[in-house]
C-alpha cells in the first residue's frame, strides 16, 4: 500500500486466477465478454469507495507471480481501485485544522494590553495542533516518505509558530518604544517685547527670568566638546530670554517631544524649536511617525499587527489554493 497521498489516496488491490497443476497447454482461462466481473450491490466500505468499472485482463507470462519459479502461466487478473472517503478526514482532521489557525489570529486584535491572553491563546493553538497531528500519526503504519497530510499538518503549525514569533517581534518593539517613549518639555519660541508693564507682573517675570536661567534642553549622546559649545549657545539664547523677561517681554510657550537619543529641541542659533526627525533617520526606520496623508500618530508595533490581520489569511488561503490542487492532480 502506498500512502504518498493520504488522506486522499487511492489504493490497488489485484486478484490473479491461474492453475497450479496444469499448464497453459492443458488449460485455458478466458473471461467472458458480458459482465466478467460481477460485484454485490449489498457491499458497503467504511472508509473507501470501490471504482467502477473493474480492469480486468488476461496476462500470459513466463514468470509464476505465485512462487513456482519461471514456467509459462497463463492468468486471469482483475485490479480493484479503491478510493479513500475524504468526509471523515475533512471533518476529523482539516475543519479543526483550519479553525485551530484561524483561532490564533485572534491574537493581532488582542493588542499587547492583554500579553497573558495572547501567550495562552498562541501556545494552547499550537499545543493543540501538535496533539492533532499526533493522533492522526497513530492510526497510520511508520512509513519512511512524507505524506499529503504531513505537509497539511507542517504548514499549520508553520502558521501558529508564525504568529507565536509576531508577536515576539511585536512585544520587542513596544518595550522598546516605551524606552525611547518621547517626555514632552516646554520650550520657549518666540518672544513678545513689551514696552509698558504692570508693577504686578514684575513677580511674574522674575520668576520665569531665574527659570530660564536654570532650564537647558541637552542631548545625553554627544561628546564632551559638543556639550560645551551647545551649553554656551544656550546660555546665551537664555540670557536674551532673561533681558527681555526684565525688561517687560512675554514668552509664549509651546509642549514639543524631546528624546534623549535625538539632538537637542532647541536651536541656539535660531532661537526655534528643530524640526522633528524624519521616519528612516540613521538608516532604520522610526519606532513612530506621523503619516503626511492624513495626520495621523503611527507606531511601528501597532502597524505590523494590523498588517498580520490582512497578510496572515491571505497567505494562508494561498497555502490552501496550492495544496489542495496539487493533491487532487497527484491522486486523480
């Protein structure tokens, strides 16, 4: 028996007719030509289905198939082809299959609010699956090739392994958005002189003078010299800030993100806030952007986990549409 396309296969069985004690010469065997192969309309099988029609043939040979070494024989044979039901395997084996892949893409609408569920839920699938694919082994006899249904239960567990691995590479990239999570700080950009003041704002203006005197936006990565010239630039930025804030001026004050891996937010030599970093700075893409259609704050973890929802299925589908044509063409 061969099982390269189980559960789909399609089994031959020969029944041979011949004499053991006398030869061709002596004896005769013919089929006749109005039905030569008769079968009960009673007969029933559990797992296939018996062809029609029935192939039915004379052989005449100088080889005794039945062990009686090399002599002229003359047989009549008749081939039966049994077919292998598909219905309990499809409803035992590829339905559960398919539901137990589908059931872990569930986890791409669960977010990383919910790690504890979305672990459970990807290895309790895969779990599954294995424990599937195991029972069906068992009702088979060893066998050295690989079967249809080992490259069905392969490409299933792929897809469950696949998004176990998403959402690795997913969890990754929000620990490490959250470490380079942006702190907003309040930066000043533009300054209004003001040539006649009230005495009660003088408290007012001191007050922001000695802040700006002690407020400098540096970055954490540049080198030693960098840090200096920055810091005198700075320095001087805010000594204009503290004149004006003395002589009558008003600071208007706007929130900007600033990240300890960028530069500085602050432009000493303009006196403005830098223009945010583009998405593929330094050669690898941004953690987050903001798309220039439509506005809109993008993160990189959440962004592959709604493409997963779209490219998961659809590679899956393109899985089926290979297999299942491939499989019916090898049996039929």
């Amino acid at each position: 028996m061969e099982f390269h396309g189980y559960p789909m296969d399609v089994q031959t069985c020969a029944m041979i007719m011949q004499s053991f004690m006398y030869s061709p010469k002596e004896v005769e065997f013919h089929w006749r030509s109005w039905s030569p192969v008769m079968l009960n309309k009673d007969l029933k099988l559990l797992q296939f289905t018996l062809r029609q029609p029935l192939r039915n043939y004379v052989n005449t040979s100088t080889h005794d198939e039945l062990g009686h070494g090399e002599r002229h024989v003359r047989q009549l044979v008749v081939e039966l082809e049994f077919s292998r039901e598909i219905g309990h395997h499809l409803v035992q084996t590829f339905v559960p299959s398919f539901l137990v892949v589908a059931l872990s893409w569930f986890s791409f609408w669960l977010g990383l609010e919910a790690i504890p569920g979305r672990v459970t839920l990807l290895v309790t699938s895969l779990l599954t699956i294995t424990t599937l694919f195991t029972g069906i082994k068992e009702g088979l006899p060893p066998v050295a090739y690989v079967k249809a249904i080992d490259v069905w239960m392969a490409g299933c567990m792929v897809f469950i392994f696949a998004a176990l691995g998403e959402f690795v590479v997913v969890r990754v990239l929000n620990v490490m958005h959250t470490h380079y999570q942006v702190e907003p700080t309040l930066l000043p950009t533009h300054i209004q002189p003001n040539s006649a003041h009230s005495p009660h704002s003088e408290d007012k203006h001191d007050q922001r003078a000695d802040h700006f005197k002690r407020f400098t936006v540096m970055s954490n990565k540049t080198s030693d010299n960098g840090d200096k010239t920055l810091s005198a630039h700075n320095n001087n930025k805010f000594s204009d800030l503290t004149n004006n804030l003395e002589n009558g001026g008003t600071v208007r004050m706007v929130t900007v993100n600033a990240s300890p891996s960028m530069m500085s937010a602050w432009d000493p030599e303009t006196g403005n806030v830098r223009p945010p970093r583009s998405r593929h700075q330094f050669g690898r893409p941004s953690l987050q952007w903001v798309d220039s259609k439509t506005g809109e704050k993008k993160i990189l973890w959440k962004e592959i986990d709604r493409a997963s929802r779209i490219v998961f299925p659809l590679m899956y589908l393109l899985f089926m549409v290979i297999y299942f044509p491939i499989l019916i063409s090898r049996v039929f």
